[in-house]
C-alpha cells in the first residue's frame, strides 16, 4: 500500500492527442496517495478524457510527461505493467464488456479477484462483498453482463476496479447511467473508499453535484489547459474565468446552493 504523500500518477507539461492534432496543451496534475478526491470538470470536448487515457498510458505524450511513480507510464515494463493494473483502475462510461454472451457477473468479479492477487493485491474481497458495495443484490450474480441495464453495468464496472483495491482510481462520468437516488448512494459510498481505504479518487463529471459532493477540490480544464483549481464552491462563487464563469450559469441552482 502507497505511503500517503506519495506521487503515485504525475502529469507534467503534458501534450498529447490524437493523429499528431494535439487536444492537450501542457498540463500538470499529480495524484498522490491516500489524498481526497480530486475532479476534473469542464465543457465537452475540453480533453478531460483524453488527460485520462494518458494518465493510465493509453495516449502516449508529444512532449511533457506522465508518470507513475516515476516511471513513463506509456512505457512501462511487463512487470510493472502488471503492478500498473492492478495499482491504478480506470473506470469509463462503457468499462463492461459485453460482446461474450455467456460471461456472468460471478465469473467477471471472480477472475478480477485473481487477477488481483496475481498482482499481489492481497485483501479480503469477495464477489459478493463487491456487489454490496455498488449496491447491487446478490441475485446478480448468476446474471450475464450482457442483460444487465446501462446503471446496473455501470455499477459492475466500479465493483470490478475496486476488486485489486487500487490505491488509485480514475472514475471517467461513471454515474451516468444511474439515477439519483442510487447516484446519492454511491457517491456516499465511494467517499469512505479514501477514509476507510486509502484509495485516492480522481472523478471526471459534468456532474457538478456529484464532483461537489465528492472531491474537496477541482482542475477546470478549457481547451486542453487546466484554467482553474480549487474547491468547486470557491470557483463557482467567483469565476476568474470565463469557462468557469459559463460552468456556474450553466448550473445555476448548484452555483447558488454552493455559495
Ligand atoms: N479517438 C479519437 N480520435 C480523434 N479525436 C478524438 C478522439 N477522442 C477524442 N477526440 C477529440 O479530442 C477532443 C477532446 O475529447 P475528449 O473526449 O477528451 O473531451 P472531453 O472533455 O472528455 O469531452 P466530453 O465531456 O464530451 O466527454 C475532442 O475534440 C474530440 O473530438
């Protein structure tokens, strides 16, 4: 387990993007260990899902770096690669894969378990335990991924990354699908991961309630450039932006319950 205060992920001048036309333009942004969690937000198309795909080395950098522990994530080595995966979890919007009919719900949290101790990430999880967590009954697990509804996969994708008990995890819009209540839940839930387990959160929303809620401090990227960061209520209150002056009138009722 990470020791808190330790970089583990460190984005530094970091340009990438996609066909040599660069989407990110020098952004710097450290995750260290054991920290509480941090959002990033801003308008569509900004590149905040692209500064996660190279955060966990799917986007290689065109200058500047991205780090883990000190090591070029994009070219890591087979056994730190193994350590990566199991140390780093990214969940996505469509993380679930569904194109094998027969895989069920037991068998995708049971070989995730594996695969965990494999990368000795030793702990007590069961599938069932996983299942509570997103608070999916434990009905579904006989169930196929394949007939499960857009939420309840969404949910099953965050079981999953928690099955190494990463000491980071990258959450890209992973509530989307869910509704409000339910969303309130797990956002509850996903809190205590950093208080009770040390996991540091990285969330990705447009959701400004959510990352409210969550982080206790947000990056505002704009056009591949972090503009902003801070305690969302503190930006919102008085935007030194106009991209996050646009965020607080676009989100009106949040801006103000934040004030
Ligand atoms: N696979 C790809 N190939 C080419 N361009 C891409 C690809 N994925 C994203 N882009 C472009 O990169 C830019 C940033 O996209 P990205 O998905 O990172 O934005 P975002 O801030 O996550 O947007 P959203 O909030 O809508 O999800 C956009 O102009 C997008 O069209």
């Amino acid at each position: 387990m990470a020791q808190a205060g330790e970089a583990i992920i460190v984005a530094s001048a970091l340009h990438t993007g996609y066909d040599g036309q660069e989407v990110l333009h020098g952004v710097d942004l450290t995750i260290g260990a054991r920290e509480p969690a941090v959002g990033i937000v801003g308008p569509s198309g900004a590149g905040k899902s692209t500064l996660v795909r190279a955060l966990v080395g799917l986007r290689p950098p065109y200058a500047g770096t991205a780090t883990y522990r000190g090591r070029t994530v994009s070219k890591l080595r087979r056994g730190d690669k193994k350590e990566f995966a199991g140390a780093v979890r990214r969940v996505s919007q469509d993380g679930v894969p569904t194109s094998d009919p027969r895989l069920t719900v037991e068998k995708y949290l049971t070989a995730a378990l594996k695969e965990a101790r494999r990368a000795g990430r030793t702990h007590a999880s069961t599938p069932e335990g996983l299942l509570e967590f997103v608070a999916l009954e434990q009905h579904f697990l006989p169930r196929t991924v394949r007939t499960m509804s857009g939420g309840e996969r969404q949910r099953l994708a965050l079981a999953h990354a928690l099955a190494t008990r990463p000491d980071v995890l990258i959450l890209d819009e992973p509530l989307t699908a869910i509704d409000p209540g339910l969303r309130s839940e797990i956002l509850r839930r996903l809190k205590t991961l950093t208080t009770d387990l040390g996991i540091s959160v990285l969330l990705v929303s447009h959701d400004l309630e959510s990352v409210e809620r969550l982080c206790s401090r947000v990056h505002v990227l704009a056009d591949g450039v972090i503009v902003a960061t801070g305690p969302l209520s503190q930006l919102l209150a008085a935007p030194d932006h106009p991209v996050v002056a646009d965020l607080a009138a676009a989100a009106p009722l949040t801006a103000q319950r934040l004030r």
